[in-house]
C-alpha cells in the first residue's frame, strides 16, 4: 500500500521544528509523505516593521524542489477562491495535521480527507483549550502538562481525542524549553499513532498496510490491529486559555516590589510562561519602561532580578542597572 499522503498546517517555530522532522526523520518517511504545506502569510516584525515569513515557510521553501513539495501562505480560508484550490489539493489526502496554524479552519473542509483533520495541541485536553497552552501551565505553577492528539471538528480544540500523553514539568523549564519537549514528544506520538493504527478512524496497523514488516511500539509486537481509539473529551471539563499579549506582561512598579517580597513563586511562574515575549515588564517613576529579562528563583523561594532592558538601552546586568538608578 502507498504511503499516507498527508497536509501539514502549522505557523511558528517549534511547528517548524515538527514539519522539518516529518520530512526528514527516516522511520516516519517509510509511512508518510508530505505533499502540501500551509501558513499564515509574511508578517510585519519589529520596530522596523519588516515583512517576515512565518518559520514553517521557511522550512517548507528549504525542501520544495528535493522532495516536491507544494507550498500555500493563506491570508484567509473563508475566501472563496482559497476553499476552491484547497478542495482540489486536499480531494486525494488520507489526512491533514494542524499545528499552532493560528487561524480556524472552514467545517465545510474538515471532512476533505480520508481521515481527516488532526490536531496536535500542547496541552492535556480538555484543559487549557485555546491560544496558549503552552504559557498558561507555567504561568499557573502546573508541575504536569502533555500532549493530546485530536480529531478536528468546528469547535475549538473540541474534537474526540486520538492519542495524549503526559509531561512533568520541570523547575527549570520556561516556555521555549516546553515548546522543543512538548514538540519533540507529539512527533513520537503520531510516529507510533501512524505505525499501529487508529480504531473508528478505519486506519490500520503499517504492518497489515504491508509497508513495515514488523509495527511495533515499547519493544512490544502488535498484530491484532490498531491500539489508539477514537475517545470523547470531557467537556464539562473544559478549561480556556487566552491569546498572549504585550499588556500581559505588565507589572505596575510596586506591585513588582510587592511580588518579590511577598509572591516570589507566582512571580517566578509568570516570568518562565511569558519568557521570552512579552516577557515581564514594568513602568518606572521616570516613565520609561524597564523590562525584565532574567530571573532567578533559588531555594527557600529567594528570589532575584538577574538582568533588565531600559527603553533604549542594552541588557544590563541588575546590579550595574540599580547602581546607577538607585530604584528597587
């Protein structure tokens, strides 16, 4: 049987990470091609405003001519004209992944492909549904977050769960760190997930597909047929995570003096969730805005401001900054 034709959606960086693997990673090439990718368009970045291309494309226009691969940055897929080529493209797909895409995507398209659409979303569903599940677990002090594997439908992050596995976050973990580990597991998941087959979905085991001559998954021999199963979300159980903002990392100067004092942990917590944008950041008596840049939590919850950004200026150690500003 041929390989699994497959649409990958996705916009930032460690959905980049996740679509460089699926072309490149030899194990899932056995099973799986790559024959679409999808994006939000350029953005503008920056003070200077500079048009950017999303890091997916990037990924994506790297590998075009070697391993023919089309390319769409869509502005929008409620255009009429962008349903129509995405019918046509998507009419021989087996399925269609979405990762950190950034835009909801028409009900009237969800049934395109044999299996679908899946969702890879970084977080234990039904908790923490929406645009941050990443950040809002470190934000909140979680010591678990995970990684869930749905079937799409019109609702958001509502689907019947394929597959979810936990993490255990670590102290030392901020958001880029959750980003790469939480990315790094999703991918062996849907590795393992396409190698031994989904129940209700009608997709197989790859050894009944006769593409591996052993499916296999923890050392252990599978041959009765697929292991994952299509299973409901609680929603009762729901919970809903925000869009992050700049405001978002704002502290009022002495509610910031406060914290240190009184709520190191919290303070700690929504440094690590908001690391590196927007990160914390404050407004000083003089009204210019100084930026938090490195913290430091160490035993006995003695916290530390390791190093700051005034408006306008480098990175300075703390220190060097307090000694010339004389405000904390």
């Amino acid at each position: 049987m041929d390989k699994f034709k497959i649409v990958y959606f996705g916009s930032p960086d460690f959905a980049a990470d996740f679509l460089e693997k699926l072309i490149t990673d030899t194990t899932i090439n056995k099973l799986i091609e790559v024959k679409l990718v999808v994006t939000q368009p350029d953005q503008k970045v920056g003070r200077k405003q500079i048009l950017t291309p999303t890091p997916v494309k990037l990924v994506a226009k790297k590998y075009l001519m070697s391993k023919d691969i089309k390319f769409f940055s869509l502005s929008g897929l409620g255009v009429p004209a962008v349903i129509k080529n995405l019918y046509i493209e998507l009419k021989d797909i087996d399925l269609v992944l979405v990762y950190a895409y950034g835009a909801l995507i028409p009900k009237k398209i969800l049934s395109l492909p044999k299996y679908g659409f899946w969702n890879i979303h970084p977080s234990l569903l039904p908790k923490y549904r929406g645009p941050s599940p990443i950040a809002t677990p470190l934000i909140n002090g979680d010591k678990t977050t995970g990684v869930t594997i749905i079937k799409m439908d019109e609702e958001i992050d509502h689907g019947p769960i394929i597959a979810q596995e936990t993490y255990t976050i670590k102290s030392s973990d901020y958001r880029p760190d959750l980003e790469t580990k939480l990315t790094n597991l999703a991918f062996e998941m849907f590795k393992i997930i396409i190698k031994m087959g989904v129940e209700g979905l009608g997709i197989p085991t790859a050894r009944s597909r006769g593409i591996l001559s052993e499916a296999s998954t923890d050392g252990k021999r599978h041959e009765t047929g697929p292991i994952f199963k299509l299973t409901e979300q609680n929603h009762k159980e729901a919970t809903y995570t925000k869009k992050l903002e700049k405001s978002g990392g704002f502290i009022s100067f002495e509610n910031l003096k406060l914290k240190i004092e009184n709520s190191p942990e919290k303070l700690f917590n929504l440094f690590r969730g908001l690391y590196p944008w927007p990160g914390i950041w404050t407004i000083l008596p003089n009204g210019k805005r100084l930026k938090i840049t490195k913290i430091t939590m160490k035993q006995f919850n003695n916290l530390t401001i390791d190093a700051v950004q005034l408006e306008g200026k480098t990175e300075v150690d703390f220190k060097t900054f307090n000694k010339a500003y004389k405000i904390f």
